[in-house]
C-alpha cells in the first residue's frame, strides 16, 4: 500500500515562492517517496521527529507517521534559509 502525501498551508505557501521546474521536481520527488519508502529517500533530522528531502538545493522538510503511513510536508525551501525558518 502506497503511503499518502499531505501538503500543509504553510508548505504550499513556500512552494509558491519557488520557480515552475523546482516545484514539479519536488513533487515528483516526494510522490516518488510515497510509492516506494519514504525512509530511503527521507532522512531524519536530529534532535527532532521531521524529516528532510534534498532536491537540488531545496529540502521538503516533512514529518513521517508511520502507523497512518502518511507523509506530511510542513515547509520546502532553499538549503540556506529553510533551517532557520524551520527552528525560529
């Protein structure tokens, strides 16, 4: 059974910032993810339950509930910004 995407606002608001291409590439990236396992091509990150997704030089920054098997993207952005923006 294929794991299920869910987009949250605040993560569509950020996709909306990025260019046409970086947007298809990171959906089709994380939709890749789902039909397979998202933890090969997620990697936690420390010290916290999210997850991360490098796409060039983007992250989709997600959090993984393995009992739904839902993949939940709570903020995508540039590797130089997205931390800071994702701890503030």
């Amino acid at each position: 059974m294929p794991w299920s995407v869910k987009w949250m606002p605040q993560a569509l608001r950020d996709m909306e910032a990025l260019e046409k291409n970086e947007r298809e590439r990171i959906v089709r990236k994380v939709e890749e993810a789902a039909a397979t396992d998202p933890f090969r091509a997620f990697q936690r990150l420390r010290g916290c339950d999210e997850h991360r997704m490098r796409v060039g030089g983007n992250r989709a920054i997600a959090l993984i509930a393995h009992s739904s098997k839902t993949i939940e993207i709570h903020r995508v952005g540039h590797r130089k910004h997205i931390y800071k923006r994702l701890f503030k």
